[in-house]
C-alpha cells in the first residue's frame, strides 16, 4: 500500500515504515511528535486505486518527526559578460525526516 502526499509544494510518494524528507512545514513540532499529512492525492491498496479530485476524501498519513536536518548546498552563481559582474551565493534548505506510521484511506 502506498500514498501520494504534498507537503511543502512537492509530491512525495510513500509507505509504511519508509522515512522521507520533507521542508520544514511544522515550525514548531519537536521530534517524536506527531505529524499529519492531510493532502493525500492518491492512495493505492492490493486491489484498489483512489484518485482524488484534487484530493482523496478521508484519507490521510500519519508519521512521526524523527528529526531536523539540512539539504545539500545549492550554489546560486550570476555573471554578466563583460561586464566583470560575478555574484555567488549558496543555499541549505531546513528539512524534517518524518517516519510514515499509518496510511488511512
């Protein structure tokens, strides 16, 4: 069984016991504590598919946050020719690892 989630405007695909990161769209939440994915677009079971229309009705994901972590350094580079303009910037997004506990549809 599996689910399709958005949070934080991307899609995540995801399951029981598999652990995702997600951007920070609980400020607040401390880790151990309980998060819900309430934007389920699809869920998937043995025998049935349910599309939502945008979203699937009474469905939703539960996990729990495991804890707070950092994305990879993006490096923003800007240069115009000859014009001796250079600008570097670098980027690290704040990021949640959640644990998927229960899938309900």
């Amino acid at each position: 069984m599996y689910a399709i989630v958005e949070a934080g405007g991307k899609q995540h695909r995801v399951e029981v016991g598999q652990r995702i990161a997600v951007e920070r769209v609980w400020p607040g939440a401390a880790p151990g504590s309980q998060v819900v994915f309430e934007r389920v677009l699809l869920v998937r079971d043995e025998t049935h598919v349910k599309v939502g229309k945008p979203l699937v009705e009474g469905a939703a994901v539960k996990g729990t946050l495991v804890r707070e972590l950092r994305g990879e350094k993006v490096i923003i580079f800007k240069k115009k020719k000859r014009k001796g303009y250079r600008r570097t910037r670098g980027h690290r997004q704040d990021l949640l690892e959640i644990r998927i506990d229960a899938i309900e549809a």
